[in-house]
C-alpha cells in the first residue's frame, strides 16, 4: 500500500513570486508519481506524471516536479506565478503494476495574491 | 469527445433517502471508479471496476453500491444515505493501458 503527505494545506504566495508544493510518498515498491490540479468548481486535471527516465518532469503551465527516490518526494514548483495559478494540488501515487490505482495525498492550496 | 460526465452536478438528500449518481464516459475506457473528496482529506477511493461485469471495493466502500452492466456507464448507489456521505463525488476512467485518469466535473451531494 502506498500513502501519500502534502506537508501544506494552504500555501499562499505573491504574484510574479516562485512557489513549492511539497509532497512525500511512502511505499514499499516502485511507483508512478502525478500532481492533478483542480480549478474552483471543476474536476481534477493532470499537471505532470514521472512514470520512469529523467527525474525532473515538466508539465502544463510552467510547472516541474522532481522525483527523489532517496528522499521520496516528488515537489512542484513555479518560478513566478500567476493569479489563474490558485487553485487546489494533489499529489499521487501508484504502484507500477497491473492494477495501478491512486492514492492521493490531501491537497494543497494554492492562493496567489496580487 | 464529451469524456466523463457525471449527473446530477447538486443534490440534497434528507437521511435515510436513496440516490444514483450517474457517471458514463464515451472513450472506450475499461477501467472507472467512483472516489469521494472531503477538506484535508484528498481523494479516498470508494469503488472502481476494470471492466463490464467487474467490481471491486477501494478505501471507503461502506454505504455505497457499484454494478457494471456496459463498458461506458458506472452508477454510484447510495441506499440509505447519511449525513457522514455529504461529500463532492467524483468519477474517473482510464483505458487499461494508460496511467492518466480522466475525471468527472463532480457531484455536490447534501445529505441533511
């Protein structure tokens, strides 16, 4: 079984400011790693995915994540944000295998003031 | 492509009523399942299905009723509802093959 920790409820940050999302994963096997965002009265959408390869993914609207195995983390950062960037992160994890279902971690905030 | 849709977008139940909440996808997608989101709590898993005839419990299956009778549609059923269900419901598919889930706008369901 896999878990998932966003160490921040709420993270607010100036316009123009960078700004991390932070998340930890814990499992006992290999792992698939995504950040889904959720805009106010929407569904999820997919932000990035780490599946194997390079450890530092690139994703929509200027967003990057890096994959620590080592530490296993999988932080999402901005450099310089915009108002249409608040919305709600979710981090997520599944096991490589067959099955794969996602476990997400509680979310994350995101509040950009002008 | 209309991807997953869900209805109803708002419901209100008083305790004990029961409910369906719809979730159909037009991709051909095998695998759906049914997760609740509550403050803090991210998304919980309550029931998903890999194919048509197939259904297993996730995280939280208690109160709640799967069947999969086609490949694109995957109704949720709340029997007896409660106040502990109140909660945005969200519905999400993915082909056997892929790791992305597609979601549903989500349903705000009341339970008074």
């Amino acid at each position: 079984a896999q878990s998932v920790t966003q160490l921040d409820s709420q993270v607010p940050v100036f316009e123009e400011a960078p700004v991390e999302l932070r998340c930890n994963y814990s499992s006992s096997v290999s792992v698939y790693l995504f950040w889904y965002v959720q805009y106010p009265n929407q569904g999820l959408q997919l932000l990035l995915k780490y599946l194997s390869g390079s450890t530092l993914v690139k994703g929509i609207n200027g967003f990057e994540a890096e994959f620590n195995k080592s530490q296993t983390s999988f932080h999402l950062r901005k450099p310089s944000v915009h108002i249409s960037d608040t919305a709600e992160y979710f981090c997520a994890v599944s096991d490589t295998g067959a099955g794969n279902m996602l476990t997400f971690g509680g979310g994350t905030r995101l509040m950009v003031k002008p | 492509n209309a991807g997953v849709t869900q209805t109803p977008k708002f419901q209100v139940l008083k305790t004990g009523q029961s409910m369906t909440l719809q979730c159909a996808q037009d991709m051909n997608h095998e695998y759906m399942s049914w997760y609740r989101q509550d403050p803090g709590m991210g998304l919980r898993l309550i029931h998903y299905s890999v194919g048509a005839g197939i259904t297993d419990q996730g995280e939280v299956p208690n109160g709640y009723n799967v069947s999969r009778s086609t490949t694109e549609d995957f109704p949720l059923r709340l029997l007896s509802a409660a106040p502990s269900q109140t909660s945005v419901y969200f519905c999400a598919s993915r082909s056997s093959g892929a790791n992305v889930l597609t979601f549903g706008a989500g349903s705000r369901l009341t339970v008074l």
